[in-house]
C-alpha cells in the first residue's frame, strides 16, 4: 500500500467519521429535523402551485428561408 492510499483511506475514514458524529448531532435535535423535513415539502406544495405547464397568449412567427 502506497504512502498516498494510507493517507487517502485516512482521510476517507475521518471524513465518515465526523459525517457519523453530525448525523446523531441532527438526530436528536428535533427542530432542526423538523426544517429538513418540512421545508422542501412546502416547497414542492407551492411550486407545485405556481408552476403551470399549459402555455397561453403566446404569440409565433413563421420565417420561410428557401429563395423561390
């Protein structure tokens, strides 16, 4: 195993490590759980809302390219 895997693999396993300590961190706090949670489901609700796929009132132009 080369010098550079060791420390890569050293890095990866810390890097986990804090990702593990921040996930119990959210765990056991309920508000912040909360906004993970709600937040993007308001956001879907109300976009869901707003966004209307049905186009109106738009006016097009037709140019004919070809020299007849």
């Amino acid at each position: 195993m080369s010098l550079r895997s060791h420390l890569c693999g050293r890095h990866v396993k810390r890097m986990l490590a804090v990702a593990r300590v921040e996930i119990l961190i959210l765990i056991h706090d309920r508000p912040t759980i909360s906004l993970i949670l709600l937040v993007p489901a308001i956001q879907i609700v109300l976009f869901g809302y707003a966004v209307n796929l049905n186009p109106k009132n738009i006016s097009i132009a037709i140019a004919e390219t070809a020299a007849t």
